[in-house]
C-alpha cells in the first residue's frame, strides 16, 4: 500500500547516494579498496600527476575594423 511518490522518493533517494559513494571512491587518494567481496586496485600516481595544458586559441587573422563615429552624439537626451 505505498504510494507510487513514495517509491519514486526511495529509489531516486537510492541511486543519489549510489553516485555520491562511488563519486567519493573516485576522488579517493586510496590505491586499494577492499568491499566484502569485492577488491580493487588502482594506480593513483598517474591520476595526480595527470595535468592538462589550456588549449590556446589562435590569433584572428584579420585586424578589427575602424569605427566610425557613435550615435550616441546624435540623440538628444
């Protein structure tokens, strides 16, 4: 007899902390993680050391054009 918002609440409660714990495993500096039956190994050097340069956008190619005067001047205020 529960209702269909309930279970909604239950199971979308259940996947967010699914994501959160295996987002935290993730970050985690650990290089062995041992859950019941479960064991994994991982090599954390190369997750540290992995740097990423900026991407560097090339310089336009033309030169931006001459403005001519502003119409600012000519409206009255």
């Amino acid at each position: 007899m529960l209702s269909e918002v309930f279970l909604s609440f239950v199971v979308s409660s259940a996947i967010a902390c699914v994501l959160t714990l295996a987002q935290y495993l993730y970050k985690s500096k650990c290089d062995q993680i041992k859950c019941g039956c479960i064991s994994i190994h991982r090599v954390v050097d190369l997750e540290v050391g992995d740097t990423t340069t900026p991407i560097e956008l090339p310089p336009t190619m033309r030169q931006p054009e001459k403005r001519g005067p502003s119409l600012d001047s000519l409206i009255k205020k």
